[in-house]
C-alpha cells in the first residue's frame, strides 16, 4: 500500500472507529449501577474502553490528515476501493462476527454460543473455497475441536474461577 493510499485508508478506518469507541462507551454509560456505587457498574469498563478506541482513533483521524496534507477527503470512488480492500473486508468480517456475538449473548446458551462462534470464525479466515470440499475436512475437523475446547474452558474459567453465572 503506498503512502497515500495508507492515509487515506487510515483516515477511513479512524472514521469507523471514532463511531464505533463512541457507540460502545454510550451503550456502556446506559447500564444499570449496582446497589448505587459507580465502581460496580458493569459498563465501567466497556465505557473506559469505547472512550480509548475513540481517542486512538481521532490521534489517527489527525495523523492521517497530517500524513496528506489534508488532501485526504471522502468520496465515493475512494470508499468503495477502501471497501473493496482484502483485509478492510476481514476486519469487517472479524467486526460482524463479533457483534453478532454480542447480539446473541443472553439469547443463546453460553457455551454453545461460544462454540458456534468460535468455530463459524475459524472457518471463516481458514476455508478455502477454491479448494475442493474433501481437502478441507482436516480444517472443518480442527476448527470444530478448537472451538469446543474454546467453549469449555471459557465456560469453566468464568463459572469456576471468577464465579460469573453465565447466560
């Protein structure tokens, strides 16, 4: 990727994600306090966190105008080549998988939603579909074995070591 197209592929991506950090402080801010103490609010730390992601993301806003001398601006044909990127589309992918996580989280039974998601992410970024389906059996197989292993051992750390009743 050459310069120009690294600051205007910065200056996109810290777009997205000064949207995203504030979303997620925001929803973070709405929850409930426990017994009235600031400190014991679940959304503490997811709100912290969201407020990171918007502050790295605006020093990249800044450093990518920088980097183009403020030439960088949004346009239509430059986006949809930004989306059009391999590894923006990853990310997207990575970013929707996540969520769709999130969504179901409380939905779906822990475990199997966390075996589900972790297998479903696996073969995402490891399937091949230009190669016939009976070479990919071993990753099928692989991806399925580390996702129940990702499920029980998630599930025993949270319900045994922290004490956290899962969903």
């Amino acid at each position: 990727m050459t310069e120009k197209n690294m600051a205007r592929a910065d200056f996109y991506t810290s777009i997205i994600l000064m949207a995203f950090g504030l979303a997620a402080a925001m929803a973070a801010l709405k929850m409930p306090l426990i017994q009235g103490d600031p400190y014991s609010a679940p959304g503490l730390l997811p709100a912290l966190l969201g407020f990171v992601i918007f502050g790295l993301s605006l020093i990249m806003f800044v450093r990518s105008l920088m980097r183009s001398g403020g030439a960088v601006k949004v346009e239509g044909s430059s986006f949809k080549a930004f989306l059009a990127d391999r590894s923006v589309r990853r990310i997207g992918l990575t970013i929707l998988l996540c969520v769709g996580y999130t969504v179901l989280l409380g939905k779906v039974y822990f475990p199997i939603l966390t075996f589900l998601f972790v297998f479903t992410f696996v073969l995402c970024f490891e399937y091949d579909r230009a190669s016939p389906f009976k070479s990919q059996l071993k990753k099928i197989g692989i991806a399925a074995l580390l996702a129940l292993i990702a499920s029980a051992v998630v599930t025993l750390v949270f319900e045994r070591l922290f004490l956290v009743r899962l969903p």
